[in-house]
C-alpha cells in the first residue's frame, strides 16, 4: 500500500434496522426483520472503499462511547481492514440510528445523539490527517457544533498536507431545518474536490426541482468540484472540471433495502476514482457496488461471490 491513505472521518454508530411485514399502526404489533450491526455514513464509506480498493490503505476517524456498542462498532470495522482511529468518551455514549424500512426497501432514519457527535478539534490525530492522500467527510459532522469545528479542521489540516477533499450533504431534511443558506455558508468554508448529493439534497441545496437545472446550479456554485448527483434507479449524473456532463445508469437490482447504499456507492467511486481519476469509469463501478448493497438487507452485508465478480468486472479490486 504505497498510495497516501483515504481517511474518512464523521460517524460511527451502532445501527438496528427495522423492515416490518406489515404496515405499522399506533398501539398495534407485526412482526418483521431486525438486524443489529455498526453503521454510520462515514464508517460505511470507509468499509465499501476498504472492499472495492483494497491495494490503498483506508482510516477511519471519529468518536464513540466507553461501552460494548462502541467496542462492537470499532472491531467491525478493523474486521474490514479499516484503520479505526476512535476516540473513547466516558461521559457521552455510542450512538445509535434506527432505521425503518418500508415494503419498497426506502428507508427512514432516527439518529440518536451520540459520542460521533461531540468530536473536538484537539482530538483529531494531526499526524493522520496531514498524511491523507484524501479525506472524506459527511455533512452530519456539520449540522451542529460539535462536531463541526473538528471536521472544519480537519480539512484544514489535510488540504495543508496535499489532500483532496469530498463532502456528502448527509440529509435533504437535516438541511430544511438548519436552513439552506446557513448549510451553503458552511460547505464555503470547504474547498470540496468532490460532492455526492442524492436526488433529494441536491433539491433541498439547489432549490430547483428539475436535476439538469440543479446540476447547472452545482457547477455554477462549486466550479472547482466534481458533482457526483446519486438518482436512485435511475443512476448517477456526473459533471465536473475537466468532465463533461454524463449519465450512468443504475442496475436492475430489486430494491430490498436502501440502508447505505449511497455510502457503498461513495466508498466504491473514490476507491476507484483516486486511482485514475476518471469520475465515469469510477462510477460504473459504484453503480454496480450500490445495486448489490440495494439488493440486500443492511449497510454492509457480508461480501460474497457475486460481488467480488462485480468488482473485478468494472475495474475495482476485490478485497
């Protein structure tokens, strides 16, 4: 591993994802599908760029409680490959995301506030930062503060030692409530290489309806970033400096979950993208990687042989 290691700092958390039978009624019962595991967007990012990209070396920073959630959280990801630079706290514990899955795999999260949330900046390691090659963050790591002043800084630090930068905005309602101008005032503060909206933020950051005018709105508003815009079933629209507008399409994999699949989709696109630097050939890859996490149950099923193939098919080197 001789290239200069993607970090990813932000969450991580212990997910339980929910997926009822039937329709949920106030004060009724169903039975349904359950499954616990470690999640957060930041750490899935860092697990999916770990699989598709084995050969570069993949960190994670962030914080977690002084408890079993936290040690369950940080070991999955080192059984990934992960380097989990965590910070332990005594006084705030892990936290956790709920996730309820409809009939049609569309998911809708309630997070709790955790230790991922109370991040400071004198406790990021300097050292890993200022030797990343490129550091990813999410915008749940700016929606309040903390852990905004540390993410702020570790940008910083990282741009300071060469590194490029990449942000997902996170959540179209989370930016509803702080307010669009006050979310757009922050990401200025960040010189993004890359940005990864979904359909939906990509309307709430834009304020246009319609995903070519959005993209227009993008380009003219972070003329330096590649815009990665993820459209669900119907691919990714990609523009950027030095790559012209282009559509790919998703697959044809049939929605079970889409719990993570945008954060398989953004680990799988920069393991490959950072290698070559072509944004359309990275992200057939990551279609091929979010269709496979799509079609299955939570954010890091375990990897089998079908997605290995996927991998190997479309560039990537299967870990």
């Amino acid at each position: 591993m001789t290239e200069r290691p993607l970090v990813s700092l932000g969450d991580l958390t212990w997910d339980v994802l929910a997926k009822p039978d039937t329709l949920l009624l106030p004060g009724g019962d169903s039975t349904g599908r359950i499954e616990l595991s470690g999640g957060g967007s930041a750490a899935n990012l860092a697990v999916w760029a770990r699989r598709a990209g084995p050969a570069r070396a993949v960190h994670f920073v962030g914080k977690i409680g002084h408890d079993r959630f936290g040690e369950l959280a940080a070991a999955e990801l080192r059984a990934e490959g992960v380097t989990a630079d965590v910070i332990e706290s005594a006084e705030h514990p892990t936290g956790v995301i709920l996730g309820l899955i409809d009939r049609r795999g569309q998911r809708a999260m309630l997070t709790g506030q955790g230790a991922d949330w109370e991040l400071l900046p004198h406790e990021l390691p300097s050292e890993v930062l200022r030797g990343a090659g490129h550091l990813h963050l999410t915008a749940w790591s700016l929606f309040r503060d903390p852990p905004r002043a540390a993410a702020l800084h570790a940008a910083q630090l990282a741009r300071a030692g060469g590194a490029t930068l990449s942000l997902d905005p996170g959540s179209f309602q989370m930016i509803q409530s702080l307010g669009r101008e006050v979310f757009l005032s922050i990401l200025d503060r960040l010189p993004m290489d890359v940005l990864f909206p979904n359909d939906d933020e990509a309307r709430a950051m834009s304020g246009r309806g319609d995903r070519q005018e959005a993209m227009d709105w993008f380009r003219t508003r972070f003329p330096d970033a590649l815009i990665v815009m993820k459209l669900d079933e119907d691919g990714v629209l990609i523009e950027g400096p030095g790559q012209a507008r282009v559509q790919v399409p998703a697959t044809t994999d049939r929605a079970v979950d889409a719990t993570g699949a945008g954060d398989a989709f953004g680990g799988a696109f920069l393991a490959e993208w950072l290698t070559h630097g072509d944004a359309a050939r990275a992200a057939q890859l990551a279609v091929q990687v979010g269709g496979w996490v799509v079609s299955r149950f939570g954010a890091r099923p375990p990897a089998d042989e079908e997605l290995r193939a996927r991998i190997a098919a479309h560039g990537g080197r299967p870990a």
